[in-house]
C-alpha cells in the first residue's frame, strides 16, 4: 500500500457513484492531488469539502498511479466563514477555481499552496481584495512566470512605475511608457509600492495577472480562466 498524510486546500469535488466524490485538494507537499473521498456527499464530509477549506489529507491507494482515496480531516472552515458575504465568497471561489485549472497535478508547488493559505487568512480582513491579486501573482511566479515590478525595462529606474510590457512581464515608468501606452498593462500603484489597492487598482491588477495567466499557463493547454473568476473581476469593474 502506498500512503501519504499532508494538510491541503479542497478546490473542487464532482460525484462519483452513488456517494462518494473526487475531491481536487492543494496539498502543502504533494501539489494538486485527487482522490475518492467515501461518502463524500453525505451532510458532514459535504460540509468538510467544501472549496476553500482547509483539510489534512490522509491519501491511501495500492499503486502510487491509481487514483487512491482521501480520509479527511478540517481543520478550518473558511467556507463557511465566508458564506453570508458574497464578495468574499466570490474571491474564495475564484482563487480555488483559478488554482485547479492552473497547477499541474502530482507536481509540489509549495510557494502556491503559501500565497493561497495567506490569501484565505486574508479574507478575515479588509485588504482582501489586494491581497488576492498577490496571490495570483505568487501563482505566476510559482509557475514560472513571474513579473518583474521591481524597476522600469527601459531605464532601470524604481520609481514612477505605471505599466508593464504585455511581452516582457517587466515594469515601465510613466515617462517611458506614455508614448506606447495603448500597447501596455497598467501596473496598480499598490503592487509598486505596496500598501492597499483602491477598487480600481484592483481591477487593474487582476486584469494584470489574467493576462499572463491566460497567455503562459492556460492558452497553451487550450483552457480558460474560469466563470468564478469572471465574476469576481465584475465586482471591480469601473
């Protein structure tokens, strides 16, 4: 028997048979994993599994290729701290949706599975909405794709930062910038130099990082950034 136990973030479960689920889970030191979880659909594992919660997995199967099955255990409910404030809920359901069709399976991403935990404490506070366009940043960065915000690509400068180079990823400087500034992302002031993003700046932020989302991560597999997200970026919309 192959086995392993590791705390996770439940992302997605879809039915199967009778009453069990395939639960979609982020693990800490296994990556995206998913197992059969027995009786999933009964009133308290459907309660566990709901996306966003933070579990600890234990994954038991006879080869280390089979499917398995999860025995799992909560340990924070997040979903249903969120569950009477819709904004809120709509940025845990985009975060979990985005992270599913975004990492590979059986592949360690530590650093993502980090961002989402401190994106998911988060939502306890007011900087939320921020703090989620860092994590999809962090997603970026785990995947290899990264964004260089730190100093403008045409004159090394670090400050006056307002766009970024859609082929680059690296940052430019408003004076730099502005003769090419239909061709450019704009770069949300509060990722140049920190601090909370107004509602516009978020907008801003999160079309950021969805265009390198959907150009390195998704496109290529011939997805797309999912509804949940949609939705979220519509609550930001100016």
């Amino acid at each position: 028997m192959m086995d392993w136990v590791d705390d996770g973030i439940v992302l997605a479960c879809r039915p199967l048979g009778e009453n069990g689920v395939v639960a979609s889970v982020l693990t800490a030191a296994h990556g995206r994993h998913s197992a059969l979880v027995h009786g999933g659909t009964g009133k308290e594992k459907r309660g566990v599994l709901q996306p966003g919660n933070r579990v600890r997995v234990t994954w038991r199967a006879r080869l280390a290729d089979q499917l398995g099955s999860f025995r799992v255990e909560l340990l924070r409910a997040h979903a249903a701290l969120v569950f009477d404030d819709p904004a809120r809920l709509s940025a845990l359901a985009a975060a979990c949706a985005v992270a599913e069709v975004a990492l590979p399976e059986r592949q360690p991403h530590a650093a993502a599975h980090a961002a989402l935990v401190v994106f998911l404490d988060a939502l306890a506070g007011e900087v939320w909405p921020s703090v989620y366009v860092h994590w999809e940043l962090a997603l970026l960065r785990d995947l290899g794709y990264g964004l260089d915000l730190t100093a403008c690509a045409a004159t090394g400068a670090n400050d006056d930062l307002a766009f970024v180079s859609p082929k680059s990823g690296r940052a430019v400087s408003a004076s730099a910038g502005e003769p090419y500034r239909d061709k450019l992302l704009s770069l949300p002031r509060f990722l140049a130099a920190g601090g909370e993003g107004t509602a516009r700046e978020v907008w801003d932020g999160l079309a950021l990082t969805g265009f390198f989302l959907d150009r390195h991560v998704l496109a290529p597999h011939h997805q797309a950034l999912p509804a949940a997200r949609a939705r979220l970026v519509d609550r930001f919309r100016p």
